[in-house]
C-alpha cells in the first residue's frame, strides 16, 4: 500500500509564489487561444474595445485557426504558446475558454512561463493553465476575464466596467483591495491570511491526481463552475474532499454558479442549496458565498498562488492581496 | 515537489485479489441501495421477476427509504449496508445507481464488506464501491445489472436473457469464458492477461487521486458511460493519462457510451470518433471498441479485480476468467 510514483505526485507550491511584475495603464496585450476556435470578427471586435481604452492588443493569426473543435491542432497552439512568450507584450490575455488545454499540458515547458515574467490571464478552461504553471513552476497567473467578450456591448454597462477596472488593478496592485463581499449567512469575526487559489471547479477537480494540479496547504480556495447539475458539483467537491484537498484549506470561498439549477437537462433532482449544505458539513472552515467570480461579466480579476488576507465579520466578508 | 501524505496515495493492488466463492443457482439475494431513491412498486416488481426464475430475493424496507434525493440519509445507507452483510444472502444485488456513493466511501468499513465473502453486484454509481472494494480490502465485486429494471417487460428479450446468462454464469464461474465481441478496427494477433477492472468512466476519473481508486498495474481497463459530452469523455481520459493511470494499462475495452453523441444539449461539437482517435493517441496498448458493457440491457457481469485473458486477433477479441 502506499507507493508512489513520484511522476504522479502532487507537487508541493512553497509559498510564497513567484509573481510576474506588476503593470501600469497602458497594458500591451497579446491574445492566445488554447483551447476552443473563435469566431474572427467577434475577436477582432474585443481586441478594438481594448484598444479604445488605450492598451495595444497584438491578435496572432494563430488565435484564429481551427481544427477539430480548437483554436488550431495542439503543435499550433503550442507554437501560439512559445509565439507569445516571446512577443513583446507584458500581458498575455487567453482569447477564450472552452476546452483544450488538458490535450496539452503535459507538452508545455512551465520553465519558459515562468521565465517569460509576463502576466497570464483568463478563466474557465484557462483554469487549467494557472494550476499547472503554480503546480510545475510556482508561477502565479491571473483568473480574470479572457478577451473575447471582453467589454462587450449589449451587455450590463456596470458589470463590464467593474470587471474592467478590477482587471487593471490587480494586474498592477499587488497590494489590491477587492473590498467586501455579503455571505449568505452570519460567520464568527476572524481574519484569515493564504494563498489564493482555484476558480473552475471542473478544472480543479480534472486535475486532482496529476502532476498539474498545486498542493496548497494555506489555501483560500476560490470556486465556481456554469452548466452543471448539483449533484455533479457535489460529486467533484467529494473528490477534493477525499482527495485531503478541502482539509488543507482554511475558506473556501464559492462564485457563481451559472445555470447549474435543477432542470429538465438535469439528470438528477438536486438543488445548489443541498450542496452548499453539504459542503459546509465538509469541512470547519469558512465557506463564503456570493463573490464575484465565474461565468458572468462583473468579476473580479485574481492573482492564483499569491498571498491574501480574508476578513469575515458576520455577513459580510473582505478580501485584498497582501503583496509578494 | 513531490511530497506525499499516505493518505492521500493510491493504494497498490497485489494480484490476485480476493475473489468471494462462486456461487450456484438458485441464488440467495438481497438488494442494496446506497444511492439514488427508488419507485417501491417497480423494485418490487424487479424483485418478484428474479424470483420467477427460482431465486431468493430480499428487498429489505431501507431500501425504500428517501432523504433528499437519495434511498435513505447518510447513516440510513450505511446501516442498510450493515444489514446487508449480516444477512444471510450470499448475493447483494445494487438497486439502482444514479449518485450517492461518494458521499459515503469514507465511512464505509471495507474490511467488513471483504470479510462478509459476499457477491456485490451493480454497476454506474456502483463502481465507486467496487473500486473502493478493491482499493482498500482487496477485495473482487462484480460489475453487473442493478435489481431496478432487471429482466423488465417490454425490454428486448433477447438482451434480457443474454445479461441473464452472463449474471448467472460470471457468479458461479472463476472461469467464464465471454466469447468473442468485433473491435471497429483490425489488431495484430495477440493474447493480453491482466487484471479486469473500471466500468463508469466518470466514477473512475471522480475517484483519480484519492484513496478509493486502486493502482492497477496489468490493468484491462473497461470503461463506459452515459450522458456525457465527448469533450467531457475526452477531458475525462486525459485525466486518467495525466494521472498515470492510462500508461500501465494493458489494454482499454470500451462498453456503450449512452446519449453521448453531439447534440443541442451538448456545450461544444465534438465527436466519439475524435475522443476515440485521441485515446489511441494517448497509449500504446490496444484499445478495443463495442464491449457489451454499459448503460443498456444487454449487457455482461464482471469480476473487478479478477485474472482474466483477451485474446486479439483481427477485428475480433474474446474474453475469458482465468480464476482464482
């Protein structure tokens, strides 16, 4: 019992993570599509809307190739990968999410990421990439809003300019104060320092018994998920749970979970309400809700891997990053 | 890097694993249900069909029970198993599946459900018990037909009987030869013997990284499922690959994968046959198609953990039990 392949071990981050330098306005942006196609104009559009606010923002051909359902084979988003990386731009904001970064990230030098310095930045499926670049390098990328909608018109003017301007300062504070958060129940007054981590919950789950997924022991552990039934969102935070992740955690920290209510689509009648219950019956720590992160236009933008302080007093809860 | 917590290892499986005595018609059965609620009146009527065929079958009242959307609470559903040992059946035949499993590994005594020498049987949900079973205790549970819907009216005959046999004859025959099933592609000819075990794609991957997976190293994964997206199937083996798990098999059998085709549904177009492909990209061992396993009626019974032989030859392959 109990031998283990060191090539399947979960690698242990030592905190504190190494932070790429922070930016100021104007930000010179590159995109980078790893995982589904994108539709050209709808880019190209999200790209000019960035650009109005006065950053430059590079989009390779390659964001826009295509094969099978992804921006381009794997060789070809490996090489949009290496292409970024060696552009000249400090941000590299992940043109979609989607699926396709698990084909590939056993291929990924997580060394050269990490050298590059810059800033990663997307969610979803880009979930992927930020727990394998702190799992493999100890680098810290950003769960934020990826380019592709980004600033869309149309859609709420005040969610798009929170997501905006929480974008541009965790990019360029390391010291950035997110403000506070209302839970949906009353929590004891405690402050709570770790590391930040998470966000998609079927990523994190995807990658628990590889070798991309960090082991955090201090975590404040960021989660949020869209598209799925209750029950499979309690089935994967059972997974974390007998995985010994949950327990080495000290709050759990929930976003949004979009369009995961019962319904017809749903195989099983199981309400959110049910798993929330559960999950507090998980574990001691803190478990917050109502943050705003996950598949929704007004979120925050968060470093994964750096230092953070929690402070909870009753409802309400208050989150900032303490620096490198 | 590469720091262990025993307990979160993935326990090593010694072959051969321990097998419960065959068995004899006619059966002394129970039923079990440690997941989803049922309809009483079509367990019943499940029970009275097995009994038809000259069986004992007990459908003890926990197994009507419902808490929420499962066959009783937590604790009802452990006491139920406890029940269930201690009777005097022989066979603990699985109600249903659907969820309810994971919630319960952890508390689950395994050294009592490999002492009781009984035949556990069920499939879905189920295989978190069989490879909780096997991780744990050692111990060989068999991947089969649930009591809810056995043998049911209206439901093609012949697939009724042909699951019949199989049931009947895998319980009562370390030895039990499948016959032969048509892979979609020819293979050199070869004969493969190894350690049976998998079945519900998802379960394996939910349980990758925690205590209840076992480590096969001689491994005839088989795996199927139901209502998956094929990018979920995808991501689901990447899972397996990335983990290490893919690389010490010695080959992969798939069974049906129910309503898994693209579909509107479906969050992103991809096919079977692209998750197909890309599995036989992933590992160097066969990967053999159209297994009678799965989410449909007819359907083999399978010792998890048992010695068993695959011989290849062409587009064809047959399996058979090597026994104890």
């Amino acid at each position: 019992m109990n031998n283990i392949i060191a090539n399947n071990a979960t690698p242990v981050v030592s905190v504190p993570a190494r932070q790429p330098l922070a930016v100021s306005a104007p930000l010179r942006c590159t995109c980078l599509a790893l995982s589904g196609s994108l539709d050209a104009q709808a880019l190209a559009d999200s790209a000019a809307r960035l650009r109005q606010r006065g950053h430059t923002v590079g989009v390779p051909t390659a964001a826009n190739a295509q094969w099978r359902y992804f921006a381009g084979t794997d060789e070809a988003r490996l090489a949009a990968l290496t292409e970024a990386i060696e552009s000249d731009a400090d941000v590299i904001l992940f043109a979609r999410g989607g699926y396709g970064l698990s084909r590939i990230l056993h291929r990924i030098d997580w060394s050269a990421v990490a050298d590059s310095g810059k800033i990663f930045c997307g969610y979803s499926d880009v979930t992927a990439f930020s727990l394998a670049a702190l799992a493999q390098a100890n680098y810290v990328t950003y769960a934020g809003p990826v380019l592709s909608g980004m600033l869309a018109e149309g859609d709420d003017a005040e969610a798009n300019e929170f997501a905006y301007a929480h974008w541009l300062a965790a990019l360029s504070d390391p010291h950035h104060d997110y403000g506070g958060f209302a839970n949906d129940i009353s929590q004891p007054a405690q402050s709570i320092e770790g590391t930040l981590w998470g966000t998609n919950l079927a990523l994190v789950s995807h990658l628990v018994g590889t070798p991309y997924l960090p082991r955090i022991d201090d975590g404040i552990l960021v989660l949020e998920d869209i598209a799925e039934s209750p029950y499979r969102v309690e089935r994967m935070l059972w997974q974390l749970k007998l995985a010994g992740i949950l327990d080495r955690q000290r709050a759990i920290v929930l976003g949004q979970f979009t369009d995961c209510q019962p319904g017809p689509a749903l195989r099983y009648p199981y309400a959110m309400s049910e798993v929330l219950e559960t999950l507090r019956g998980m574990v001691r720590c803190p478990v917050l809700t109502g943050f705003p992160f996950g598949h929704i236009a007004r979120k925050v933008t968060l470093p994964m891997g750096a230092h953070a302080e929690l402070r909870i007093d009753g409802e309400h809860y208050h989150l900032r990053l303490l620096g490198a």
